[in-house]
C-alpha cells in the first residue's frame, strides 16, 4: 500500500485499499486501512455545500475526483505508530487477550465518545461502537499475528470471537458490554447465532468500508463520500467476498441509488437471497432495505409486502427493550408513518388488507414470551387508522384462520417452504418476494399466529369494526409465559 502515497483522489484511495487486501506476500495492515479510511471520511465530511441539482446532497467545492488535501504515507504512519504503542503485551489465555485489548482501546477513548455516530476511527480519539470493535480487532491483529481471531457482526452490534465463544469489546445503546460472553439470547440483537463471521480478510476489509457514514444528517449525505464507498464495496462485491455480507449487499444498492440514480431492484433481492440462504432468513434488514427502495420509487405494493416479511422475520425473537431498540424504532416509523402514507396511495384491496394484518401479527408474535410489551396505545391508533381506510367490503373478502389445520404444525410446514424457496433461488432471484397472489380469486387468505390476532380475527373482517374491542386487545398484555410451551411447536422456521 505505501507506494500508492501521496494519495490525492478517491481513485487512489481505491487503489490503495485493493492493492493492500489483494497482496499476496504479506499480513494485511488492518491498523493503516483504517487510518487511511478514517482520514478520508473526515476529509470527505468537512467543508461540503449542498448541490445545486439535489440540496439533500452535499458537496465538495472541487466536485472533482481530488481529496482536498493530499494524505502522505508519513500522516498514516505517525496515527498507527500511536496505536500500537497504546497495545499490552501478550497474554497466554485468548480470551484474557481479548479483554486487555479492549481495556487498552477504551483508555484512550475521549470524554464522551460512545456515540453511535461518533468519530469512527482512532484518528481523533473517538469511536462508534463498530469502530471500537475493530481498533480492538486491529490491535489482536498487531500482538498476535498468527492467532484467529475473528470479527462477527449481527445487525446492530459486533464482537470478537475466540474459540468458538463470544467476546464483548464495545458498547451498545450506550451501556458498555465488556467482559460479556454468555449465550446468545432470543432477542434479535444476537439472531440466535444466525450472525455474519468475518472469517476472510476481505470481510474484515470490507466491515470497515460498509461502516463509513456518509449520512451528516437524516436529510443530507455526503455524495463524495458515499461515491467512494459504493466504488470500494462494488469491488469486493465483483470478486465475490459479499455473498454471504446482506447487509453490505443492501448498503451498496443504496449507494448505487444514491450515487448513480440507479432503479434497478437486483441487489435489493439478492441480499434478500444470501440472508435467507446463508442466515436462515434470520436478518430483518434486508427486507428492510428492499421496502425503502420500493416506498422511494412509489411502488407502494412492493414496499408493504416487503415489510410485511421484515415483521414476519422479526416475531422469530422475543422482544428487548434494552437490546432492540434500533428495530422497534425502524418498525416503529414504519407503522406509524410509512405504512399510512403507503396507503393513501394505493388502491386498496383484500392483499394489501391481508399484508397489513401480517405486518401486525409479526409485532404481536414478537411481543409474545417476552416481558415488556410492544404495541402501547401510539402503535394502537396507528393500527386502527389504518384498518379505517379499507371499505368494509375489502376487510370481509379477507379469509383469516386463526388456527393451524392441515399440513402439521407450522414448524414442519415452514420448513417445507423454505425448501422450496431456498431450491428456487438459483432459478429466478426475485422469486423470494415476487410470489403475488392471484388477483383473479375473490378473496385473500390469511394464517395468523399471535395469540392477540387469533382472538380478534373475527373483529378484522367485520363489516363495521369494533375500535374499542380492537384497540383493548392490542394494548393488552400478553399471557406472556403461558405461550412459551405452545411457541416450541409453532416455530417460524427449523432451528438449525
């Protein structure tokens, strides 16, 4: 990497980076990508204007392919030099390693630091709880050359893995998690094990690149910086090192919309793919991204469905509070907000009424065999908003069982589905979302499984609602321990 310095553009800080992970005669320096990709977003952060074609875009005054200063190899040299003189001397136990590496990190840490969105790199002190995550990683990297340990990545939170056991390094929503290492949980915070192992160099390379932020604010994006990054995943994408990466899959599509205008939906469903064929569809936020392409591009119909099956996702965990609250917020404005405005838009029918109580059982599913509720009497209102724009008419074509019958129970009929999906994949990629029902039948079936559907199943198709009975059920509590027995039977998908 040294002789690509001085580096002067973005396509040299491309080259830099594929000329390191892709050498074959040396250690990859986890510690001076880092630096490098650290100063290049501060850089690529700083001083921009909006674009006189899209104000949500900002700019840089050169709006060439030149960084504004040129970094020289002796400015990455001196940040790593202070690196490893922070890093303790080895240790003979692999987990005591990990722990006094990441005590070394957070020493330096500055006051105040342990924001999701701050600095993100070493360069000023300052680490999101990803970046903290893998400065650690960088230094095991420095200390133990020919020791494997391996970055692991859930969708809102990273760790280390040594011998098959987590380790806990950084933070999250704020509460340090160090020293942490006991089973994985039924929240989705951990997916039940269904986790990215970042067990390649370019995984590890390309976690670091899927982390810069190019978002300065909710409205406003840095298109150099997201430009670069979308280059640089695109890379390790066409060499194949994303296949089992959904999430780096869904960033890039965003990037290539964001970057070059693109309209085409072929990522979107391929980071679907890899997370149901390589996660056991344990991972929401492909989905996820999948619905706000849609919802962006006004195919509303689309972008319900594709909710709908982040819900169904979601409602394989038991809900925390403390540990998920990245995904109630997502689904949270999706319920409140979206999902409405969605609505307004379409000309609704029976399959648009079934995907809506979908939506809603998933949440009550994963409100259940937990000890805090989920929907309170804001989700309630939504809920029932949205129930009111379909005449009644609609609602009663809609057939709703509330009880499992034919086929065994759920467990062995999901794993038929899945099946059946996964051996399609190869053939039509878009067959994972793509399966519309018939529009020629007169009515839409529906299979709910949370208990508070089931007693209200009734409710929902009736010609005139009943809002105080629906609302009541809702909010209630759920009979919370009493559906542990019944929720082993009715699993969403086979435990692998």
């Amino acid at each position: 990497m040294k002789h690509c310095f001085p580096i002067k553009t973005r396509p040299q800080v491309v080259q830099a980076v594929w000329s390191e992970v892709t050498t074959q005669d040396h250690v990859v320096d986890l510690t001076a990508l880092s630096v490098l990709l650290g100063l290049v977003q501060h850089q690529l952060t700083s001083g921009l204007h909006p674009s006189t074609e899209d104000p949500s875009l900002l700019v840089l005054d050169d709006q060439s392919d030149r960084l504004p200063q040129p970094i020289p190899w002796s400015r990455v040299q001196t940040e790593v030099s202070r690196f490893r003189a922070l890093l303790p001397s080895q240790s003979q136990d692999r987990k005591e390693a990990v722990s006094r590496m990441a005590d070394s990190v957070w020493a330096v840490l500055a006051p105040k630091s342990l924001e999701e969105k701050a600095g993100q790199f070493l360069s000023d002190n300052k680490l999101d709880s990803f970046g903290l995550t893998f400065a650690v990683l960088c230094g095991l990297r420095d200390v133990y050359p020919k020791t494997d340990f391996t970055l692991c990545l859930s969708e809102d939170h990273s760790w280390i893995s040594v011998d098959d056991s987590r380790v806990e390094v950084t933070f999250h929503a704020k509460t340090d998690k160090r020293g942490s290492c006991e089973p994985n949980p039924d929240n989705w915070l951990y997916l039940k094990g269904h986790v990215v192992h970042c067990n390649t160099v370019f995984m590890v390379v390309a976690a670091l690149v899927s982390s810069l932020n190019p978002s300065l604010t909710p409205n406003s994006d840095s298109l150099p910086l997201a430009d670069l990054q979308r280059q640089l995943l695109d890379l390790f994408y066409t060499n194949g090192h994303l296949n089992k990466y959904p999430m780096a899959i869904g960033n890039l599509a965003d990037l290539c919309e964001l970057t070059l205008n693109s309209t085409s939906s072929d990522l979107y469903y391929e980071a679907v793919s890899s997370a149901l064929v390589h996660y056991d569809d344990h991972h929401i936020y492909p989905y996820l991204y999948l619905a706000g392409f849609w919802f962006r591009q006004g195919n509303y119909r689309e972008a319900l469905f594709a909710w709908k099956q982040g819900s169904r996702v979601l409602s394989k965990y038991n809900y925390n509070p403390k540990e998920d609250e990245e995904a109630y917020k997502e689904f949270q404005e999706i319920a409140n907000d979206l999902i409405p405005y969605a609505l307004n838009h379409l000309t609704l029918d029976c399959f648009h009424y079934r995907d809506l109580i979908e939506f809603y059982d998933g949440l009550c599913s994963w409100e259940e065999a937990s000890r805090w509720p989920v929907l309170h009497v804001g989700w309630s209102k939504s809920f029932l908003s949205c129930l009111h724009k379909f005449p009644p008419g609609v609602r009663s074509a809609l057939r709703v069982q509330g009880e499992p019958s034919g086929g065994g129970t759920r467990r062995q009929r999901q794993e038929r589905e899945i099946q059946e999906i996964v051996s399609q994949c190869s053939l039509d990629p878009e067959f994972l979302l793509k399966q519309k029902s018939s529009e020629s039948r007169a009515e839409a079936e529906l299979q709910v499984w949370s208990q508070k559907m089931r007693e209200i199943k009734e409710l929902l198709v009736h010609p005139k609602l009943n809002s105080s009975a629906i609302q009541l059920q809702i909010t209630a509590q759920s009979s919370l321990f009493t559906m542990k027995e019944k929720r082993r039977d009715l699993e969403f998908w086979v435990k692998k």
